[in-house]
C-alpha cells in the first residue's frame, strides 16, 4: 500500500462524511490521524473545530450535535487520545445524541508487540456506541474504496437512529502518514474511482413507531380517568416542535402539565385554559390534588419532590404511563405501560386515538345527560373542566405566592440569582443547565418567559463538561447562557479552553455556593459532619473563575447581586464570544428558599387556599 493509496482512501472519508450530511469534524491534534486531518482539511463542506484536549472536544461535540440535531464527528489519534472521549460518548449514549467517533489506529503488524502509543481500540466503548465498524487498513482496489464508503454511510445511519446515539469509526493507518498525490496509472486510476463514488448518500435511518395497541390502550385509560397529570421530565431541544401537540393533548384530557425546564415546555407561550403547574416542588403532598392517572414524558423530573410522589402511587392505585422515547425510562419498575417511539409521534398518535376513545366512553354518559351532542362533536370537543384541575390552579398560585416570599427573605440566594439568571435571558437564545443544585433550582423558581431551547445533559447527568458541551452548543447559531456551580466550572477548566471556538455569545454564569452545596441537603450531611464532610463531599474549589477567566484570556466580571447578573448576562449575550460571570451566593441558599417557600406554604390561610377553601 502506497502513501498515495492511503491519502485516496482518506480523502473518500472525508468525502463520505460531508455526502452523509455531517457538516462540523472536532479534532484533536495527533500523528497517526494526519491522512483523516489532511482530507478532512480539504473537505470544503467541513467545517473543522481543533481543540488539543479530546475531553472537552467530544463535549464540544457532544453540546453542537444536540443544539442543531445533526451528528458531528470527532477525530484524534491513537492510543489514550481515544480514551478520553469516553465520558462523552456515555452522555450521548444515554441521552441519544448523535456523535461519529472516529479514532486513528496502528496497523494491526504493530499490536501485541510493544509497539508505541498503541493500545486495542477495537470495541473500546463497549455498549455505549450503537455500532462499532473497523474500516480495516487502507487497501488497493475498487471493492476497498466501496465499503469504506459503505461503511461510513452505515456510521451516520447509525448515529441518527432509530436510537440516535455515538458510533465509533476504527481507522488503522500505515507510514508515511503525509498525503502523496497518485504516481502511477493504477494510483490515478484508483482516484478516479473514488471520485466516481462521490454524491450526495442515500441515508434513511429507520424510525421506531409507537405500538398502535399501547396507543389505544393510552388512550381509553385518559378518556375514562379525569383526574389525571402530564409530567414531562428532560426532553431534547427539538421536542419543542410537540409543544403544540402536547398542549393538545392537555386541552382534551383537562390534565395539568407538570414540566421541568428541561422538557422544553416549561418557557414559551402557553394557550389560554391550560394548567401549568411551574412550582410544584414547593407544593406540599397535602396541598396536591389527587390524581388517578399520570402521563410521564421522557425522563423522570429532577424535582426533589417528585421520588416520594412517585413512590405514592402503586400504593394510592394511580396508573402510570411513560411516553419514553426509544429508552426505557421506568425506574421503579411501576409504570402501568411504556410506549416507545419518537415522543411528538407518540403524542400525535394518542391525540388522534382519544377521539375514538372518548366516543367509546360517551354511551354511558349520554344515558345521564339525554341532551349531550353527538358523538363526533363530543369527542372533539375538550372534556369538561374539573375541580381537580381548579385546585391544582389554586395550589399553583399559592406555590408562586410562596416562593417570592421566601425569595424576599433570601436576596443573596443562589434561588434569587438563578431566577434574574433566566429572566435576562431573551428570546431565542438558549439555556444551559448544569446538573446538580442548579438544574433543580431553575425548577423551583423559574416563572415562564418567552420561548428558549434548555440544554441539559440529563442522560448521565454528570458534571462533566459542562462548559466545552456549552460552547459546542453555540454551533447552532444562537447565544447560550451557561448556568453551572463552581465545582463544575472547576471540573471542566479545560472546558474553558475549548470555549474560546464557540460560534455565538456564550455566558457562563458561576453560581460559588462554596462548594458542592446539592450533599448539605442530603442524609449524608446528618451522618458525617464536620471537616471530613466538608473535606470529601462539599469540596469547595476555592477558586476565583475571574481570575481564570483572564489568565486564559476570557473577558470575565464579577456580579454580587442578582441584578448585577442580569445586567451582566443580557450584556454578554448581545454581544460576542465567551464572558465568565462569577456570582457568588450564600452557601445554603438553594436549600434556605426551598425550606422558606414550604414553611411559607404551611401558613394556614395559604394552605387552605390551595386545597380549594377560602382566606380566612
């Protein structure tokens, strides 16, 4: 095999990509990947992103492919490069994003003997991939350049679906690794060849419908169960484009929405005669309606106080559907029914079943209602409202009466900075959460506001980074706000590097709580306190992201009040490239204003407000 062959090989990956529709490569500098890197360099439908460390790289990745829905490709050299990737690739793995992991290899002569910087790569992501495809060393011959092409094309398909997710690309490459234009007639006649191969590819990734007999099944369990919610846990960006069909479906049903912010439904405008429940985690269990019927989308909510609600509902008989993507999401084994299938298909298919469904349940009430239209009219029309939906209503409003007390109480909150955080943001720009205490903030005290993709990485829902993921999502054309802790911004440090390629005005706001502040609420803090908790689990960096920030050559300010943040924010976010807003708050501040909107709830004339009675 000749340098020339090898360098005709590459250059039809390259090729393959950019005809299979991936449009962005990241790539992280190596030896071995040089023939991949020179191709790709001359791909002009490429754009390429460089970033020496493959962590914060295939997060980079990982944030563009799920901002724009379009998998990216990731390419490094061999050896332990490969192996950083890994975190990321588990995050898309779980929350089905799209990602081509491509890794430069040895030769299989040099495996097994000691050879330098080589390790087996074969199958290194384990069930983490939806596929693993050894392209095999570069060969001569026609039938070679056609399933290199194949191949490929088999590795975007893969990645899109029907459960999108990673895909891991083996690429052995021999010496001389420097490309070399064809020498000889069979070189030449070898790139005519591959350039004959070249054109748009023909990728139609399979789709995972929903079970008709689930859907009807779904369906006849809403048209005979009136008081009944919809919770929706994280959800992709793009599942935006179901807002309406799950509006609808909530019109129909009467059921209240439930949405973390996460689900994409939480910001945006909201029909009239909807039930929106935005602060339910301040809600307490003897202020909630009863239900008899929960419909979960995607994932299960962050809310602290959703695992002892769900825990309630085999013993209270409530049934439980899960409308979960192509991922199981049932994680106490109660669900009554998981529909898999693309959720928007899902709850189109459950829109359209419920018409016939609640003509099957009208006989019985036109007997008591001798007046009641016909059938076609009554199954269109919205069922009747409810009392349930009205206390769920009042109990809202209670809940938000509750939350700006205790955010009264608590000014320097790391609550009250989160809430200017995502009012400063404007329409259009996106929203980025960081796991741990900030995600589940945002929930109890963020009040709807114009329409805002949320980014989150809920599939593993690590900590990891969060800030390459962030400045990756810029990729999409629109400016991010980062919301993140300061554990996690000292976590992804390297993360900040990558920053500095973001595509748009991304914002990293710094909530320092002093530490991993999310343990002080948990039984742990009861159980181990003192220096060792303090020591091993609230590990407060002790770091100050301005003075980062500049070292790196990031603009960076500081804001000391939540209004200072949402002066801050809104200026970044109009303008251009990376600004760190470092915001400190008091250490116990999440869990004070959730104590205090509880404690505020538990006020006699609120309470009794909630559960439907009066003022005194």
């Amino acid at each position: 095999m000749s340098a020339a062959v090898q360098t005709i090989w590459a250059e039809l990956v390259a090729t393959s990509l950019a005809d299979g529709g991936v449009t962005r490569c990241v790539i992280s500098p190596g030896s071995r990947s040089t023939p991949l890197v020179a191709a790709l360099a001359r791909e002009p439908r490429l754009e390429l992103t460089t970033l020496i460390d493959e962590r914060a790289a295939a997060f980079f990745a990982l944030g563009a492919a799920r901002a724009t829905g379009a998998p990216v490709a990731l390419v490094c050299t061999s050896g332990t490069a490969a192996a950083h990737y890994l975190p990321a690739i588990v995050e898309a793995s779980l929350a089905g994003v799209p990602l081509l992991a491509i890794t430069a290899d040895r030769p299989p002569e040099l495996h097994d003997c000691g050879a330098s910087q080589t390790i087996d790569q074969i199958k290194m992501y384990g069930d983490f991939v939806r596929g693993a495809i050894d392209l095999g060393a570069p060969g001569d011959g026609e039938l070679a350049l056609r399933a290199v092409r194949r191949k490929v094309v088999q590795a975007i398909t893969l990645a899109r679906g029907p459960a999108p997710g990673p895909v891991h690309l083996e690429v052995p490459l021999r010496k001389p690794l420097e490309p070399a234009p064809p020498a000889t007639d069979a070189e030449r006649a070898l790139a005519r060849a591959a350039t004959q191969l070249a054109g748009p590819a023909a990728i139609a990734p399979p789709r995972m419908a929903p079970d008709p007999a689930a859907i009807a099944a779904l369906a006849a369990a809403i048209a005979r169960e009136p008081d009944g919610v919809i919770v929706a846990g994280a959800l992709p960006a793009g599942f935006a484009a179901a807002r309406a069909a799950v509006f609808a479906l909530a019109a129909r049903s009467r059921y209240p929405i439930i949405a973390e912010a996460g689900s994409q439904l939480r910001f945006g405008p909201r029909p009239d005669g909807l039930t929106l429940v935005d602060h339910f985690d301040v809600i307490p269990p003897a202020a909630r309606p009863a239900v008899r019927m929960v419909i979960q989308l995607g994932a299960e909510p962050v809310a602290a106080a959703w695992p002892a609600w769900a825990a309630s509902f085999p013993a209270d008989g409530v049934e439980r559907w899960v409308v979960a993507g192509p991922r199981w999401h049932d994680a106490d084994s109660s669900a009554r029914g998981v529909i898999l299938g693309e959720p928007a298909a899902v709850i189109d298919a459950v829109n359209e079943a419920l018409n016939d469904a609640l003509i099957d349940e009208l006989p019985s009430a036109r007997a008591e209602m001798p007046d009641a239209p016909d059938d076609a009219a009554a199954a269109n029309a919205p069922r009747a409202p409810g009392d349930a939906a009205q206390r769920w209503r009042v109990a809202e409003a209670a809940a938000a009466r509750a939350i700006a007390v205790a955010l009264d109480a608590n000014p320097r909150s790391e609550a009250a900075m989160i809430r200017a955080a995502i009012d400063a943001v404007p329409e259009g720009a996106a929203i980025q959460l960081g796991n741990s205490l900030p995600i589940r903030v945002v929930d109890q005290v963020a009040r709807g506001g114009p329409l805002r993709p949320v980014l989150t990485q809920r599939g593993a829902a690590g900590i990891d980074g969060s800030i390459a993921s962030a400045a990756g999502a810029t990729c999409a054309g629109r400016p991010v706000l980062l919301v993140l802790g300061d554990v996690s911004f000292a976590h992804d440090l390297g993360g900040l590097l990558a920053a500095r390629s973001a595509r748009a005005a991304l914002a990293i706001l710094v909530i320092d709580n002093r530490g991993g502040q999310i343990f002080a609420g948990l039984p742990i803090a009861r159980a181990q306190p003192g220096a060792a908790f303090e020591r091993h689990w609230i590990t407060a960096p002790e770091l100050d992201p301005t003075a980062i920030a500049a070292a790196l050559g990031v603009p960076a300010t500081t804001a000391a009040s939540p209004a200072a943040a949402a002066t801050a924010i809104a200026r970044a976010l109009a303008g251009a490239g990376v600004t760190v807003i470092h915001a400190p708050v008091t250490a116990s501040g999440a869990h004070d204003v959730r104590r205090a909107a509880l404690d505020a709830f538990a006020i006699p004339s609120l309470l009794r407000t909630a559960r439907g009675g009066t003022h005194d």
